[in-house]
C-alpha cells in the first residue's frame, strides 16, 4: 500500500512539472519553467535525493514537454545537457 502510494505522489509529482511547462503559452516564460526545474533538479542531486531528480526528469522528459522544439531551443542547452547527465548518473 505504501509503495503505491510513493508511485502515485511520484506520478502526480511529474505531471505536474510536465503541466507547470506546457502551460505557459509564452515561448520565454515555458523556456524560464524548464530552467527553473532543472536548476531544482541540480539542487536535488546536490542533497542526493535520487527520487527527486527523477521526478523532474520524469516531468521534463513527458511526452508533451518532449514534443516542444521551439522551447528546447530557447533554453540554455548546457543546463538541458546536465538533466542528461543526471539522467544518466541516477540510471547506472
């Protein structure tokens, strides 16, 4: 029962970075959210909270966040490649 309970907040925890993103019809203030979670996502690794660093790569990787090409491009590619390279850390 709790482990259910740990994937639903995990699940609703994501959706809800996915939606803070996509929301946002500005293409500025989308590239600003993405910025935002990923320096979060930073913090997180920094206080070795694995789960948290997958929630918001979860939530930034979600299909919808996914599909934005013109918000990817707005958005500073070095931070866009260090959620890849947590992705990566929490992955081994």
């Amino acid at each position: 029962e709790l482990v259910i309970l740990i994937q639903v907040v995990h699940l609703q925890l994501s959706a809800y970075i996915g939606s803070s993103v996509v929301e946002s019809a500005d293409i500025k203030e989308r590239a600003h959210a993405i910025t935002t979670w990923i320096t979060i996502g930073e913090q997180l690794r920094l206080l070795n909270n694995y789960n948290g660093v997958m929630i918001v790569i979860s939530g930034l990787t979600s299909a919808p966040v996914f599909r934005m090409k013109k918000t990817s491009v707005h958005g500073p590619l070095a931070r866009q490649s260090s959620v890849a390279h947590e992705r990566g850390l929490v992955l081994l």
